[in-house]
C-alpha cells in the first residue's frame, strides 16, 4: 500500500521549539539539535530516564515493605498471634482515612487507573497518586493484607511518568503515551521480569504495537530492572525446580490443571465483581472500617492456621513450589488466599492482584500436580513444574492476559522445556474463563467505576472490516495505458451506466495505477490532444492502490481524493482484483452497523 | 522613569530567556541526570541502612537457629533458619543449615529441594554431596546414592579435607556392605588402606570392614598394622585372631585370640573361637609336627566322632520327619560301618593309606551332616574346620 506521510511530530517540535540563542556559531547547533532531539528521539531518551526512577521508586517501595513487614508483624518467620490479627487491623483503619481523606485515588489495584489516564485523562496521573499508592500500599502489604506489590509499583511508575512527562510540556500524543511506559517500568521493576511487563503493558493497557511504543516501552522496563537488580540483586523471585515432561501424554494431566484453573479463576473474578459493589454501596462511614474489617478478618485466618495467606506469599509459593505442602493443605491455600484477597482487595485497600494470583495458581497448581501423583505415580512433572504452570494458568484465566501468562512463565522459570504445559494448560483456563466470564475483571473494575475504557480482549475479539469485505468486481472501469483520448472516450461512452461514477482506472504499464473522469477526456479531445495516448497524459499522476486485506478504515482516509481505487493482488499489483469507492465503503459501514444492532 | 521600565523589561527578557532554555532538551537531560544522580545517592543510603538491618537479622536468626542445631532442638531450628531466610534467601550458608535441621526431623524431601538447590549452587561442596547421598541411599536410589559418595569423596571440605574424604569413603563402604555390594566395597576399602594414617583406632576400623568385606588377608594386615603401634589392644587382637582364624591359620589364629581373651576376659566369641581354633589344632592328623602314633589316635577319635555325628543326625531326622530334615546319605552310614573293622590302631599302622581314606569319609560325613543336621559338637565343627582346611588337597 503507498500511503502519504502524514504530518510529523518533528514538524509540531520544530514549530514550538524557541531558536537556540547562539548567534556566534549561526544556525549550525540549531540545526544539530533539530535533529537530535525530535521528540521521538527524545522521547526514547525519556523512557530511559523514566525506567530509572520508576526503578529507584519500586526499589524504595520494596524497602517500605519489608520495614512495615518488621515493625508490624516482626521479624521471624513465624509470626505472634496477637501480631496477627492487630497489625492488619490496625493498619486497615490508617489506610482507610488515608484513603479517604488524602489519596482518593491510591484505591484499587492501579492497572484501570494507567488505562484511564491512557485513554481519558490525556495520560494524567497526579504524583500525588504515586506518593498515596506507595504509603497505603506498603502499609497494606507489610501489615498482612493479602495484596501485592506489583500493580502499585506499575501505578507509581505511571504516575512519574506522567509527571515528568508534564514538565517537559511533550504533545499530548506523547503525554497519552507516557503512562503505560512509566507502568511497564514499574511491573518491570516489581516483578524483576522485563518481557512479561512490556507484554502485559502492550496487551492490557496500550493495546498495539509500534515501532515508537515498543521501543520506549522496552527501553523503560530494562533501564527499571537494571537499577531494581543494582540494588537489590538480580536473584529470581523463586528457586525454579528442575523442570522435566518424559511422555507428551502427560499434557493431559497439565490440561485438567488448566480446567481446575479455569474455574478457580472464574469463581475469583465473579467474586470480585460480586462483592466490590456490594461493599461500596454500604453507607460511607462503613469504609472507614471495611479495611480493618478484612484485616481482622485475615488475621483470624492466619491464627487458625493459614498465616501462609498474609501479605504476598512469595516465600509460600517458593515452598510449594519444592514439595514443601502436602496436597491437600496446598488446595486449602488456595482456596483460603481468593478468600483473603477478596476480602482485602473489596474493602478497597490498595494493593495488588498480581501477587495473590500467583501465590493461588502456584498453590492450585502444585495441589492438582500433588493430587494427580496419588492417582498415576508414574507422572514425571514435579509439584514444582505444576505450581509453575498454575502460575500462569491463574494469570491467564484470572488477569486474562494470555500472551502475557506464557511469557511470564517462561521468564520467571528461565526453562523452555515448560512451554508445551503452560501453552496447552493456559488455553484451557482462558477459554473456560471467557465462556463463563465473558468480561476481563480489569473490564469489570472499569465498569463498576464508572469508565467506559476500551477492553482490549473485547478489541481482540472484533471484527475487523476488510476491503474485500467493501470492493466490487472491475468489469468496465480499466483503461488501457495505450489508448488514445479519442478511443477512450469511445469506450466510456459505450459503456455507460449511470451507477457508476465517471471515473475509469488506467493500469500504467509497469509503474502502476492512475485514473481518469469522462470530463477529462472530453476536454483532452477538445484541446485537440485526441490521439495523445493515456500513458502520457497520466505519467506522474499516479494513484494510491489497495490490496483485499488491508483494514477498510485505511480504504476510508483516501477514498475522498481519489473516487475510484483499485485493490490489486499482492503477488502482482498490476493484477486487478476489484475497485473501491467512498460509496461503497460507507454502504459496508452501514450494513455493518445494521447487523451490530441487530446481534 | 524610563529606566526602571527598562530593567523591568530586562528581567522579564531574562527570565523568559532563562525559562526558554529551561525548555530546551539539552538542559532538560543535563537537569534529569542530575536528579537522577540525587534519587540513585539518597536511595544507595537508603540501601545501605536496609541492608544491614537485613544482615543484622539474618545473622540474629541465624545464630539462634545453629544454637538450637546443634543442641538437636531441630523444630525450633528450622523455624530460626526460615526467619534467617527472609532476609539473605540466597545465603549458602542459612540453606544449607535450614536443610541440615530438615534432615534431623527426617523431612527428607524438603531438605533434599534445599540440598539439590545448593548443588546446583555448588557441585563440588562435600557435605551437600554427603547429604544428598545419604537421602537419596534413603530413598535406595543406589546409582544417585554412589555417584554423590563419590562426587563427597573428591570434593571440597572445610577444615581437614583427609579426614572428611576418609570418613566419606568409610560411610561409602558401609553403605556398600549394607546392600552387599562386596566387591564394590572391597575396591573402596584398598583405596581407604591406602589412605589411612598411622593411627591404630583407623586401622582397627580399617580391618573391621575388611573383615565385613570377607577380606580376611587385609584385615589381618590392617590388625598387624594397630598390633605395631598397640600390641595389646583387645579389638585388633581379636579382629587378628579372626581374621588369622578365617583364613585357616589356626596357630595363629590360636595366639592372637588367647592374647585378646587374656586382655579382654569378656570377649566371649574370642574365647569360643579360641576353643575351636585349639581344637582345629588338636583334631588335624595332617599336622607335621605330629608322630605316627598320635597321628593314629587323632584319626581314631575323629572316625568314632564322626559315627556319633552320624547316628545322632539320623536320630534327628528320624524324630522330625523324613520332610523336615534331610536325612544323611544312607551310603555314609554303610560305609562308615564297613570300614568300622579296619579303623584301629593295628590297621592304620599297616596300612597308612587308609588315614587318608578314613579321614575322607570322615570329612564327608561332617559335610553331610553339617548340612542336614545343622549346628554339631565343638568336635564336629572342628573336623568341618579341618575339613575345609585340606580340601582340595
């Protein structure tokens, strides 16, 4: 397809940019910095920037955690029952009025919260936002509620972002943009996983790909990870066990794992979107106490014998993942740590979903893993393998991010011998969440919020028109390029019909397409240029072609200047496979539009 | 008043001036380095006081965990160990102690994910290998079970590495006779001979698994080896008479086990094994240093034994059933009352081939009935010794 360029960002930049002030060395510098610092070029210099500080910041909330973890609920590994119950509690009541009276927005996981600053708020976050997620979400975590650090860390790198993005004054292209690199930075450094971050940025938040987004995305997430590693080790988040799968017959066993997760995941979300409404509809004095609620609720679990359920889990999912839990008691966390994220993540307290999904998938998984070896002992995959698989099995069926769950096995595990497990056990998951949950949770906290955010999954699914679906057969409209003007006129005139416009393509020998209107003939064979031959009274005035595959929004933006277009093979663009019109891309719109509202 | 417009004027331009510059990217990223550098300052700080609180902390568990380690209090040591965890959860060290307090409350499989994690870390590390032989000769992986003895054998030790290689292979070998790999056992004994010092307690143990490997000739050279150093020390006596005693060296085998039982009064089975070495001694017609005549006499009193043997073995059988014990070959007892006549005194000095013929069947019944009848007179047993002794010859 040959497309115009449209007009550049370099252009806006170079209109706003004041002159350089240097008069002793002229225009020169002027020009060196023009083309140094186009704004796509310093945007990527941002992101890099960006990546630091949303790494220095995840590295700093990493530190309040653990000294929250220390102060609140002590320094061993297993924690006085007392300590238990209070120090959520307790903590619950803090992060309420701080939630209500001084971060309003720190509330919720922070995921919607990019989105909305992507697609609604010109890609504005408050820093405020950052400071609030980063106090309540520490205290949450440290203090027991059953949340994680990683969509926090995502909102706070988003909200640098777009603070500095603010101060640099960028366009507001570039400002919409801003957030979801600050928010990969952030997961980046969270989760110490580079790929997974840029992928759930991609697939969740911005929804495409481009050269410019993917590189100022990657830019930022590796700058993150490499400062988040300088200071805190570049150790992964688990000890991966050996990881091993003898007979491809096994596959069956992950696939019941990704069933089981499939379902888990739907019984979470529905949850989710079950109770958060309920709870924000009580009387605005109860959330007040709904944190403290939950935490005192937490607490009583942890007593009874799940303290495994408090904060993040990682150091659980870790120990499941080594055959530390006997199957029945990984089934029992799995369960008891939805019901604790529920409780914590309803009441409104900020924090996470990543962590907690994790932690059920590593339990679920290593419990069906554990359960499957009673029934058939010769399976080979240990309890390790099945928990990893469970990891993203949740993440696929839970978050709905699919493309995401593989990768961020694959990274965390380093090992590829896990692919064929976690791809066949990940599909399962998302297909049966989708059939029983057919909106994402992130889709469903939007809604329930008041936005109306584009779902990507919902983008995913969509139809897209296509120019084959909009292009009729060429029967009478092509021209020979050899033609004179007195022939061609001729041949028009006898093939006349009033349905179609008067406008007939000339296929020019081998350069391309043009065209030419009965008007324009008319007046070559008046001017006495009748003999004058298509090809050189059209050379230079070629037009646009299209191919059957390209999207019909494309066919849209030149069907306007050019009233006929022809779409063309891609092996042979000489090679005529029908013609467009702005007639008959809007009539496509318009039945397309008909059977929309018909379904 | 046209000059304080003027310098209104002018400040305004500066400032403009100043803010337009501010705008431009150059300064923008000579601005973000430098906070940069100030936020990677402040939280470098930031990280040192989170660091060593950690270290701090870990240590405190740590030492709290080996404390109760060492006094055997292993629940409570694995929950120290855990804690250290938190907060160094690569440290080597708080792995592999945490797995060690596992492995004393014999949860095997959860210190085996630590041990396996720290080889991976370490494959050469000594006590890892040693650990995980020992769990995986626990769960009777015998080729997992060999390949870390031999990986804890050539690895690296803290502290004396000989010492910790040699008590290695002693583990190995015991292994290797628990699961009667003997000649596997063997092959590591020579090379543990080889690498013993000149200490008589080493060389005793050297000899007592020679011995349990049935290899009776270096144990006794092990025994000869302690004997050197410490001629009285009752184990390597009566490892030395047992060992002399299997290999049918019975004067011997007589002097080291009167040695040991006259320093060791209690040691029973030396004394036993005295007896029928004495015995072995008294009963051998072939002994060189023997006349005729008493050679006569031993052969009369082992054709008359070895009549009773037969007859109380017949007995026997006979009492419990033709199905329970076998009973002796009925051609013995034929034979044996056929030559009955010849066996005297008189007769063997007339013909002294029949010594050998007579001490033959002799021989043969002892066998027979040994395996019939079971357990026999210190006699019998004896002449089952001498038998043993010359056969072949």
């Amino acid at each position: 397809m040959d497309i115009p360029p449209n007009p550049s960002d370099a252009t806006l930049l170079e209109e706003r940019q004041p002159a350089l002030g240097l008069p002793f060395l002229g225009r020169a510098p002027e020009a060196f910095m023009r083309l140094v610092f186009r704004e796509d070029r310093f945007f990527l210099v941002l992101s890099v920037f960006i990546g630091i500080f949303a790494g220095l910041s995840v590295v700093c909330f990493r530190f309040a955690i653990a000294w929250c973890r220390i102060y609140l609920l002590g320094s061993g590994a297993t924690l006085a029952p007392l300590r238990m119950v209070l120090a959520p509690s307790l903590a619950g009541l803090v992060i309420a009025v701080l939630v209500i009276h001084v971060f309003p927005l720190a509330r919720g996981s922070g995921v919607n919260q990019t989105k909305a600053a992507l697609y609604i708020y010109n890609g504005y976050i408050p820093l405020r936002t950052a400071a609030g997620k980063f106090i309540t979400a520490a205290l949450a975590i440290g203090s027991g509620h059953s949340l994680g650090p990683e969509d926090p860390s995502l909102q706070i790198g988003a909200s640098l972002a777009s603070a500095l993005g603010r101060r640099m004054r960028l366009s507001r292209d570039r400002m919409r943009l801003i957030a979801p690199v600050g928010a990969a930075a952030g997961l980046a450094a969270a989760f110490n996983a580079p790929i997974s971050a840029v992928l759930f940025v991609i697939e969740e938040v911005i929804g495409r790909w481009t050269a410019g987004i993917l590189g100022s995305v990657v830019l930022s997430a590796v700058s993150s990870v490499v400062v988040m590693r300088w200071f805190l080790g570049s150790e992964s988040m688990f000890r991966i066990p050996a990881v091993q799968l003898e007979r491809p017959s096994e596959l069956i066993a992950y696939s019941v794992l990704g069933v089981v997760g499939g379902l888990a995941s739907v019984a979470f979300s529905s949850g989710v979107a079950t109770l958060r409404p309920r709870c924000r509809a009580l009387p605005r004095w109860t959330q007040y106490f709904q944190p403290a609620i939950a935490g005192l609720l937490i607490g009583i679990i942890a007593v009874l014998g799940a303290p495994q359920v408090m904060g993040a889990g990682y150091v659980y999912i870790d120990e499941a993942m080594h055959g530390q839990f006997t199957w029945q008691m990984l089934a029992i966390l799995a369960g008891l740590k939805i019901i604790a994220t529920l409780l914590s993540f309803v009441s409104g307290t900020p924090g996470g979903m990543f962590a907690p999904t994790l932690f059920i998938g590593a339990m679920l998984g290593a419990a069906v893993g554990g359960a499957e070896h009673v029934l058939f002992p010769h399976l080979s995959g240990s309890p390790g393998t099945y928990a990893l698989v469970g990891m993203g099995v949740l993440f696929a069926g839970f978050l709905r991010a699919p493309m995401t769950s593989v990768f961020m096995v694959l990274e965390v595990s380093g090992n590829y011998s896990i692919i064929l497990p976690v791809l066949i056990a990940n599909t399962f998951a998302y297909l049966i969440s989708r059939g029983l949950q057919p909106t994402a949770i992130f889709d469903v906290l939007t809604r329930q919020d008041g936005l109306e955010l584009p779902s990507m999954e919902e983008q995913r699914e969509e139809g897209t028109l296509r120019v084959e679906d909009a292009m009729r057969p060429a029967s009478r409209e092509v021209l020979d390029t050899v033609l004179g003007a007195n022939d061609s006129l001729d041949q028009v005139l006898q093939a006349w019909d009033a349905k179609f416009p008067e406008v007939r393509l000339v296929r020019m020998d081998p350069t391309g397409w043009s065209s030419i209107t009965r008007p324009a003939l008319e007046i070559m064979v008046k001017e006495g240029k009748g003999n004058l031959t298509l090809g050189s009274a059209l050379s230079g005035r070629q037009i646009l072609f299209l191919h059957p595959d390209n999207p019909l929004e494309t066919a849209l933006r030149y069907v306007d200047r050019w009233p006929l277009l022809p779409v063309v093979s891609r092996a042979d663009f000489r090679k005529l496979e029908g013609v467009i019109s702005q007639e008959d891309v809007l009539r496509r719109y318009q039945l397309f539009g008909e059977e929309d509202t018909s379904e | 008043m046209p000059e304080p417009q003027e310098d209104t004027q002018s400040a305004g331009g500066v400032k403009r001036q100043f803010r337009s510059y501010l705008r431009r990217e150059p300064v923008i990223l000579a601005l973000l380095s430098a906070l940069a550098v100030i936020f990677f300052v402040a939280v470098t700080a930031l990280s040192h006081i989170y660091e060593a609180q950690q270290e701090f902390l870990g240590n405190r568990w740590f030492m709290r965990g080996s404390a109760d380690l060492k006094q055997g209090h292993f629940e409570s040591a694995v929950t120290e160990f855990r804690a250290a965890l938190l907060y160094s959860r690569d440290s080597y060290a708080y792995q592999l102690n945490l797995a060690e307090a596992l492995i004393g409350l014999k949860r095997n499989a959860e210190a085996y994910a630590y041990f396996i994690n720290l080889w991976d870390r370490e494959p050469e590390n000594g006590l890892v290998n040693l650990e995980l032989a020992r769990i995986a000769a626990q769960k009777r992986e015998t080729d997992q079970a060999l390949r870390y003895y031999h990986n804890a054998i050539y690895a690296t030790w803290p502290g004396d590495q000989q010492v910790q290689r040699r008590d290695t292979r002693v583990e190995l070998i015991e292994y290797l006779l628990n699961i009667k790999a003997k000649a596997q056992a063997q092959a590591e004994l020579i090379a543990l001979a080889a690498n013993l010092e000149d200490e008589p307690v080493q060389q005793t143990h050297g000899g007592d698994l020679f011995l349990q490997a049935q290899d009776y000739e270096h144990a006794l050279a092990e025994y000869r080896l302690s004997l050197k150093v410490q001629p009285h020390d009752p184990a390597a006596l009566a490892g030395a008479g047992l060992s002399a005693f299997q290999l049918g060296r019975y004067s011997l085998a007589e002097n080291y086990l009167q040695d040991a039982v006259s320093t060791n009064p209690n040691d029973a089975p030396s004394a036993a094994r005295l007896k029928t070495a004495a015995l072995v001694m008294q009963m051998d017609p072939f002994q060189r240093q023997i006349s005729v005549a008493q050679r006569d006499g031993i052969v009369l009193e082992a054709f008359v034994a070895a009549g009773q043997r037969l007859e109380s073995c017949s007995a026997a059988g006979a009492a419990k059933g033709p199905a329970t014990i076998p009973v002796a070959q009925p051609g013995l007892s034929e034979e044996w009352a056929k030559m009955k006549p010849r066996i005297t005194e008189s007769g063997l000095r007339r013909d002294p081939d029949l010594v050998n013929t007579a001490m033959e069947l002799v021989f043969g019944i002892e066998r027979q009935t040994s395996s019939a009848c079971g357990a026999a007179s210190e006699k019998d047993a004896a002449l089952l010794l001498i038998a043993k002794l010359h056969e072949g010859n």
